[in-house]
C-alpha cells in the first residue's frame, strides 16, 4: 500500500468556545441555539474579513487558520467586540460570551481540516482566557508583540493534557488596557504550582441573578457555609475564603482561577429570590481541563435556605471523594442547629467585618450582639464576637479585656460544638498574644485536627513556633498557610512572619524576598520593612539598609524600640537579635 503523503505547513489556529452554552440549553434549548447561531455568524463574518476561514466546528466550538498571527488576533478582537455588543442589549439569560485561544505552529492539512499539536494547544490555552477574553501562545505572541496596542498579561508556563512540552500563556486586551480582572490579580506573579496529594477545592463567592443587591450578603454567606462544611472533611484541601472570595468577576476563565488558587476543583453559583422563594444554581468544575463536573438548581422557601449548605456540600463531597483513597465524613456539615433570623444577622455582621473600615467593623459588631440576644448558644454567633474582640485587641497590642472577652466566647462556643476548630484556633490566638506559646501550640494543634485546611490556625502554629525559637519548625506551617489561602487579604502578616523566620535562619536573600512580597501587599506593615532593613544591613548591603531605614522611618515617624522588645519571645535575646540587626542599618 503507497504511503499517504500529507501537506505541512505554518498557520495559526484561533480555538473559540461558547461560555454558558450548556447552561442555557439546560434553559432553553431553542433560545440557546438561535442565539449561538447568531453570534457563530457574526464570528465566520470576522473571521472571512481578515483573511481567515472557520473549519472543524463541533457543538459549541469553533476553529479558524489564518495565514499570520496578526490577522488573528485582530479577527478575535472584532468579533468579541461585535459579540458583546449584542450581549450587551439581550437578556441576561440568554446573554453567550465567547473566549479563544490562539497558536501558531505546524499543522498537518488534510482536505478541509488541521491537525497536529499545535491545534490541540490552540484548543487547551482557550481555557485560560476569561469568558469573552482571549488567551495567546508566546509561540503567537513573539509574531504580534510589536505589531498591536494589544496588552500582554504573562500568566507562565503551564502542562497541558497531552502535549509533551509546557507552554507559556498569554491574556491579550485590546486598546493598550489590560483586563481589569487579569491585570489585578497577576500583574507580574505566576500562578501557583500544583501541590502534592488530594486535589484541593475552592468556592467562589456567590453570584446574584438580577437586581438582588439586598441579598448579597446571603449569597455570600451559602458559599461561606459550603466552605466551612468541606473544611470539615479532613481529607479535602481547602483553599480559604479569604482567597477564594477574592475572585468576583465571573468572566475569568476556571483554568486561570485555579490555577492561581492552586485548586483542582471549582464550586461556583448564583443566587435569585422572588415571592418568598429562593434559587441557588450550583456548578462545580474541574479546572485541569475547564468541564462542568456537576451542577444542579435548588428551589427553596426563604425559610429554607439554612438547609441548603448540607445538601450542596453533601452532593459535593460525595463526588469528590472519588479522587482519593479515602474518606472521613463523620463530620461534614453536621453544624449547630440555628434560626433563619440568627443566620442572617450573623451574615450581615460578617459581610460587613470583611470590609475593614472602622464604621462596617462597628455595625458588625452590632449585627451580631443582635444575633447573640436572639440565640446566646449560637456556636456561629459566639465564633464572631470571639473573632471581633481579638481583632480589637490586635489593634490594641493585646488588650487585656479584649482578651478575656476572646476566652470567654470561644469556651461558650466550643461547649456548644467541641469540634469546631474556629474556638481552638482563637484560644491559640490568645495564648500567643498573652506570650504563652506553648499553650497556644495545644490549641492550634487541636483545630488543626479538626480542620487541616485551615489556613490561619496554621500561620498562628508557625507564629507560636517561632516564639519559642523554633524557626525550622515555622517555616513548613507558614508555607502551608500561604499555599491554602494565596490571596489573603491578611496575607502580609503571613508573609512577615515568615521573614522573621528566615531572618532566624541567617537566609538574607530570602528574608529580604519574602519582605518585599510582604509590603506588596502591605507597605505601611511596619514588621515587614523593619526585618527588611535588619537582613539587607546583614547581608552587607549597608547603604541599602539605611535608604530603606529612611523610608521606614517616614512611614512611622512615632515607632519605638519598645514595639519590637514587647513582642513575647520567649527568649529575649530573640528580640535582642532583631533589634541589633536594625540597628546596623544606623543612619550618618
């Protein structure tokens, strides 16, 4: 039989998929397909008039080749443009953005259609791009780098399914204007690495379907309870909601939202409510490969949505625990009874702690003394007011009622529910201002126990460790904790913690890293610059220690010694230690 001879040759591949098309043939199957069908015309149109041809389409998915890179990319940018126009005057629930992903490369041509590789990558990187986004190979991007106003976002290098070699990503925007989204969230970081062991999960907050801006805080509050439920199974990652929730604008794509979380899996949502009934649409995704796993609709009374956390969780878990050896459910979402009205104020009161303006934090405390008066053996409600009174008594250095106010809720709590590792975390807490590590470490370790995806007891274990002089000990706990919750809006406190760790250790290079990312975050920390100038004035780099002594004490024109000798080391010659390496950077 005579060899099949096949034609290679240079193209570019433009992947474009269909967002939300499943879900709205779920909904309507007609309006879905004649809204498919529309924006797939508006694609072909742009697609022809910059010297492209469409090819290979299959259900929602379409392929272009073009003979140059820059004619695809300028075809992306003219139909998602078109595309959200239209979206923008139809219904919500009909609205079908597009994302695509294009590759240059070798393909091999056989009649109509390619393949290769270089297809499939165009195919894979299209799951990295938000929803009416475009994501680019560097293959493609050296072509168009200097021949648009395009604006790159490097996301790095990633392992794609089936392709032998990592490929580098790109998200391009049009007009020299980063996506808001992509460009807050990366800048120029990388996402995180995949960890070892069972794959980690991470909840969004909760949408709102339509004008529902007064329930904002309930939808919050189902995704909050979703998390705290999956938490309590032990074998579960999960990446803390002081991440997670950062991620609100539902265009980005689950690839890149997964990937920056370090989470394999995705539990997203909205939430609707009209004449006393309530409408929770849930999704869970892989983000590996960007698929719906599962999904589901619940419709409720008002009065029943307390109920809800038990069964989308319970439905979560139970597919989840397919991806590992074993399961430990005994306690996944079995929480405390709690009143509707209860449930609400505590909801309201954290919706509003999370804001971290001194007037929110003042009428948080208000919802909740108000819940407490409705339900004083809320183990929820008791959690908050533990949680208020130590963040104030941060603020205060250790307020000594303040701490006494912590001790008191957190025992009450934990008579109501003695495995819930909220109360041991904040008697650990405690412990550690009052400068009793030790007993901190007993506490810590318990909610450990009881929850090991919980990211803030295990940066406290670290903080105790190094109390006690145990530098080598800190650091796994203090990695783990920024490897759980990557986003932390509390995330320079971590951060500086781990520089006084490698401080300890004499790693300067890395004291003087990880208290740059520190002041990234925070740049009035004023822990954070104070090890810095400590580990750059070590390191022998004198006259950049005194530079940033100078900028230190601009930032804090009242700082006193005193503010670092009472940190409660159990050895003082620890804060000796700091101190003295401060005080090398001394300015002439």
């Amino acid at each position: 039989m005579a060899e099949r001879q096949y034609t290679r040759q240079l193209a570019t591949i433009i992947s474009i998929d269909a967002v939300g098309f499943s879900r709205l043939m779920g909904l309507n199957d007609e309006a879905a397909v004649s809204a498919f069908e529309e924006r797939r015309g508006v694609i072909v149109e742009s697609c022809t008039s910059f010297g492209g041809r469409t090819f290979g389409a299959a259900g929602d998915s379409i392929m272009a080749e073009f003979g140059t890179p820059i004619d695809a990319l300028r075809a992306a940018f003219d139909f998602q443009e078109k595309i959200a126009a239209i979206n923008a005057s139809a219904p919500e629930e009909i609205r079908m953005p597009f994302r695509a992903g294009i590759n240059t490369g070798n393909v091999i041509v056989r009649d109509e259609s390619l393949y290769g590789d270089d297809v499939n990558i165009a195919a894979r990187i299209q799951e990295f791009a938000p929803h009416d986004g475009l994501a680019i190979s560097k293959t493609t991007w050296h072509h168009v780098r200097d021949k648009s106003v395009a604006e790159f976002t490097d996301l790095g290098e990633f392992s794609l399914k089936n392709i032998a070699l990592p490929v580098q990503v790109f998200i391009a925007a049009r007009g020299g204007k980063p996506s808001p989204a992509i460009a807050g969230l990366y800048g120029s970081a990388r996402p995180n690495p995949a960890p070892s062991g069972p794959p980690a999960v991470a909840v969004l907050p909760f949408g709102i379907e339509g004008d529902g801006r007064e329930i904002e805080y309930m939808a919050e509050g189902i995704a909050e309870d979703i998390i705290q439920g999956l938490s309590n199974t032990r074998w579960l990652p999960v990446i803390a909601r002081s991440s997670s929730f950062q991620f609100r604008d539902d265009t980005l794509g689950t690839r890149l939202v997964g990937n920056a979380l370090g989470a394999r899996y995705i539990v997203s949502g909205k939430l609707a409510h009209g004449g006393g009934k309530i409408r929770v649409h849930v999704n869970l995704a892989d983000a590996s490969n960007g698929r719906q796993v599962w999904s589901r609709r619940f419709d409720r009374d008002f009065t029943g949505i307390i109920d809800l956390q038990d069964e989308i969780g319970g439905e979560i878990v139970s597919i989840l625990e397919k991806e590992v050896d074993r399961a430990e459910q005994v306690r996944t979402f079995q929480v405390p009874w709690e009143s509707m009205e209860t449930w609400q104020l505590v909801r309201r009161g954290r919706w509003h702690m999370q804001r971290r303006t001194s007037e929110d934090t003042k009428l948080a405390l208000e919802f909740f003394e108000k819940a407490f008066v409705e339900d004083p053996n809320s183990s929820a409600v008791l959690n908050e007011l533990a949680w208020w009174y130590f963040w104030r008594a941060w603020l205060r250095f250790g307020h000594i009622e303040d701490l006494a106010k912590v001790v008191d809720f957190s025992r009450k709590a934990l008579l109501m529910d003695s495995q819930d590792a909220r109360p041991h975390a904040h008697l650990g807490i405690t412990e550690i201002m009052r400068g009793r590590p030790k007993l901190a470490l007993e506490h810590l370790g318990e909610a450990l126990h009881i929850n090991p995806s919980f990211a803030f007891a295990r940066s406290a274990m670290g903080s105790a460790h190094l109390l006690l002089g145990q530098a080598r000990q800190a650091m796994p706990l203090l990695l783990d904790a920024e490897r759980l919750s990557p986003f932390d809006i509390y995330g320079f406190h971590n951060l500086g913690e781990l520089t006084a760790a490698h401080s300890f250790m004499h790693d300067w290079d890395a004291a003087i890293e990880t208290a740059n990312r520190s002041l990234d975050l925070s740049p009035g920390y004023f822990y954070a610059r104070f090890l810095k100038v400590g580990a750059l004035a070590r390191s022998g780099r004198i006259n950049e220690a005194k530079r940033e002594r100078a900028i230190f004490e601009t930032r804090h024109p009242d700082f006193s010694i005193d503010r670092v000798a009472w940190i409660p080391f159990t050895e003082k010659s620890a804060n000796t230690y700091l101190i003295e390496n401060f005080e090398l950077a001394q300015r002439d």
